[in-house]
C-alpha cells in the first residue's frame, strides 16, 4: 500500500467523498493488549489472563479491548494518509462507535476509510469525519466501525 500524499488543505478538501486506501495489516499481540490494560487499568481476564481465556471464554484466547481498536484508528489514519502542509492533529471524537466482532489475540486488522465530511474550523484548521472500519483477516463482520471525528491545523 502507498500512502496517499497531499500538498495542503485545498487538495485535501477534495477527497470529501472519497474512499482512501486500504491500510497494511497490523498483528494485535498479546503485549499490545497488555500495554493498553496497563494504560486504561482495564485487567479484565478475557484480556489479560491467557490461560484462563483459553478454559473458560467462548473464544478460547484472550481478546482485545473494544476501545483498544478506537485507539488504533489514528495511527491507522497517519499510515494511510499524510497532508505535507498540517502543522498538528488531534482528535476531536467519535459517533456512532460499534464492535460488530470481537478482536481475537494475533488477529490481522486492517482499516477501510473514508472521508465524509470536511469543514472549516477556525482560523486555520478543518474538522473531519472519517467513516471508518476495522477490517479482521479471514473474519466476516470487522472489529470496529464508527465515525472518527479529528482536527487538522496549518
């Protein structure tokens, strides 16, 4: 996959519309569950606890937090998508967030992106909606699918 480039907010604003490239597959590793209970302090055992995932839940490995996903989506954005004028981003939230499937332990994601909405926002920035979905390898249903709501400055 090549990451889409843009020179500014004006090529920018002409994706509106457009469905961006499909992002490279990532590995969801026990360690990145980990990391993000020890960041949320979400210990849950479906989590964290791999032997007991693997006696007791219906999916027989541990998986990942819902909100672990969500967190992914910028970083899936950034690897897919890189506006060569912004200064900054941040992110502004979400609308309409679903986990249709649960995100088993070393399971191969992916994001399929689109850019809905795009308006201007102060002086030098735009909001925009991306409509998102975190596509799992070899799955029917995705991990995630919700609308991800950012801020771009110059």
């Amino acid at each position: 996959m090549e990451k889409l480039v843009v020179a500014d907010f004006n090529a920018f604003k002409s994706l509106k519309g457009e469905k961006l490239p499909t992002g490279e597959w990532l590995t969801v590793t026990q360690q990145m569950i980990n990391d993000f209970a020890k960041a949320t302090h979400d210990f849950q055992w479906l989590h964290v606890d791999v032997e007991k995932a693997k006696k007791h839940s219906p999916f027989k490995k541990p998986i990942a937090h819902g909100f672990m996903s969500i967190a992914l989506l910028s970083k899936m954005l950034m690897d897919i998508i890189h506006v060569e004028s912004s200064k900054m981003g941040v992110n502004y939230g979400l609308n309409k967030v679903r986990f249709p499937s649960p995100l088993l332990v070393d399971s191969k994601i992916r994001i399929h992106s689109e850019i809905s909405n795009i308006e201007e926002y102060g002086e030098n920035g735009l909001k925009i909606i991306w409509n998102c979905s975190v596509e799992i390898k070899n799955q029917e249903k995705p991990a995630c699918v919700a609308e991800f709501l950012s801020l771009m400055f110059e």
